[in-house]
C-alpha cells in the first residue's frame, strides 16, 4: 500500500511544476505529520527535498545562509569619518580618498566613498566657489560683525521725533555695542561714528572685525565705509529685501523692541538712553540665551545640580519698573 502511494504521487508530482510552493500553513501542517515519522520521511516526502524539510524541521531560514552580492560593507568607523570629512570640509570623494590614504586605511575605491557620501545626502563632486552664505557666516564667525538701525519715536519739546539707533553685533558670542543715536544720521555723524567705531575695534583683539554684514541703507554713506574699510574691514552687502541673510542682528532689534522699547512712551533722548543701557545690561549679564546654550553671554556657570534646592535660595532683580526680571541664586 504504501509502494502504491509512493509511485502515485511520483506520477502526480512529475505533471506538477518543478517547484511547488507552500503556503506557511501548509508547511506547518506537513511538519506535525512528518517530524514524527523521523528519518523514514525521506523514503516518503516528494513535495519538496528531505533536505527542505530538515531545514524547515531545525527553524533554519533559507535566506539566513544567502551572502549578499558584492564585496562586505566597510565597517562602520570608516564610514563615520568619511561623513565627518564631507560635513567639516566640503570636500569631494578623490580629496577625502586621499585623507583615508594618508591614515592608511587603502582597502577602499572611490567608488565606496562616493557611495558612503551619497547615502548621506552629500553631493560626492568637491564643493565650487565660496559656498553658501552660511559657510561665510561660519568660517568667519571670530571676526565676523553685523550692523543695522532700529528706530524708536521719542517726544521732545518740538514734539514727537524719531530716533535712529545704529548698532553693532560681534556674531560669534552675540555681543552689542550702541555706536549712537540721532533724530539726524547724515554724512557727518555717520563719518564721526565710523571714527569712534575705529577706536573700538582696535581694543576687540581676536574679536577684531574682519567682516561686516550690512543692508543697502543709504545712511551706510561712502565716507563711513571707506574709514573702517582702511582698519582692513570688508563690508558684505546683503541683497535688498533680505532681512534672513542679518538674522542675528534682525533678531536683537525685535528683541529689544518687545521687550523693552514697546512697553515705553519716551521723552527725550536721555531717557531713550536709559532704557537702552538697562536692557543691554540685562541682555549681556543676566538674559539666557538659546543660540548660547541658555546661558547669559557674560558666561556665568549655574550653579552645581548636586547642591539641594531650595526657594528661599533663589532672589530675583528687576529693572526698569519690574519689566526685566532676573533670577540668581543668593550667595551661601
């Protein structure tokens, strides 16, 4: 009976396609009738190999054993710091192959470090020209300044004026220095200003601008230009309507503006100078700042997360009438 079985299906099997493909129900249903048969299975099983069927009776997959095509992926390390070359340079896949080079890391083509670059969203061909704006602004960020006006409405005893306030930012650590104010920027104040701003510069040492980011206001005249640009500054114009390529300074105007300008009527010049002064103190010494790590740019350390909390530790200052609020831990 069984010898009869046996040929019959032989017969059935060789109408069949070469292959019979087998649901996972099926598979399983064939393993609870078959595993108990143990190694009589082979004389029996014609569906797929007895070799089919151990694999499948052990667990083991068949794609677990199949090796992908093409040589073993690059350990990871390396392919780490071609990322990290590509992000800090710009360079292509020819110049970071022969930094690998140089480290003596040779068994890798071009071809793999452009496909590394690639995968990571970089364009392998070296990088043209200048770069981006933001390139400049990053490569020059120690001696890099930004200038602009903001303007406040100021009542006096002609009545209501408004006020130019020129400023300057030192990019890198988002200091600000007030150059002036005037109801009047014209050529002779702006040439005086470019003067006292000569003075200044000569004091920043490292910090001494190279670069200064500006619009295309026309209060920038010529003769205010040329006094700072024979100290060895160059000014870079940014394209009109284009407040994004001066964002930090853009950003300072708003700042004070709302929150301490908007909240005041002025009267006269003096008391714009007041305000202006007690929030540049409160922005310099006490306000943290996000681009900063929340901290306050005169670089005061929190203090140690270790020592025990308590409300009664903590003191707050004010300025200008409870506006500008300032929290500190009381000394020990």
């Amino acid at each position: 009976m069984v010898e009869y079985l046996k040929t019959e299906n032989r017969i059935l099997r060789n109408k069949l396609p070469k292959r019979v493909r087998v649901t996972p129900a099926e598979r399983a249903r064939l393993l609870k009738v078959g595993r108990s048969l143990g190694s009589a299975i082979r004389e029996l099983i014609t569906i797929v190999s007895p070799r089919t069927f151990a694999r499948w009776a052990s667990g083991e997959s068949s794609k677990a054993k199949r090796r992908t095509p093409g040589r073993p992926r690059k350990p990871e390390e390396i392919r780490q710091l071609i990322v990290q070359m590509a992000e800090g340079t710009g360079w292509g896949s020819k110049r970071i192959l022969g930094e690998l080079r140089k480290l003596g890391i040779r068994k890798i083509s071009r071809s793999t470090v452009a496909r590394v670059l690639r995968e990571h969203g970089f364009d392998p061909g070296p990088k043209r020209g200048e770069g981006t704006w933001h390139d400049f602004v990053q490569r020059h960020l120690k001696t890099l300044w930004a200038c602009d006006f903001f303007t406040k409405k100021v009542w006096t005893p002609g009545g209501l004026v408004e006020y130019y306030i020129l400023f300057f930012m030192h990019v890198g650590t988002r200091r600000v220095h007030i150059a002036g104010m005037t109801p009047n920027p014209d050529g002779a104040w702006m040439a005086q200003q470019a003067r006292n701003l000569s003075m200044l510069f000569d004091e920043e040492g490292e910090h001494k601008p190279t670069h200064i980011i500006r619009d295309r206001d026309r209060k920038f005249t010529a003769q205010f230009c040329s006094i700072l640009e024979t100290e060895g500054i160059e000014f870079r114009m940014i394209p009109p309507r284009s407040p994004n390529m001066n964002p930090f300074a853009e950003r300072w105007v708003q700042s004070i503006k709302r929150e301490c300008l908007d909240h005041f009527i002025v009267f006269g010049e003096r008391h714009l100078w007041f305000l202006v002064r007690e929030y540049l103190a409160h922005y310099h010494e006490e306000r943290p700042h996000q681009g900063c790590g929340n901290r306050p740019l005169a670089g005061r350390k929190p203090p140690d997360e270790t020592r025990p909390f308590s409300g009664d530790d903590v003191a707050c200052r004010e300025r200008l009438g409870e506006l500008l609020r300032h929290y500190y831990p009381k000394a020990a």
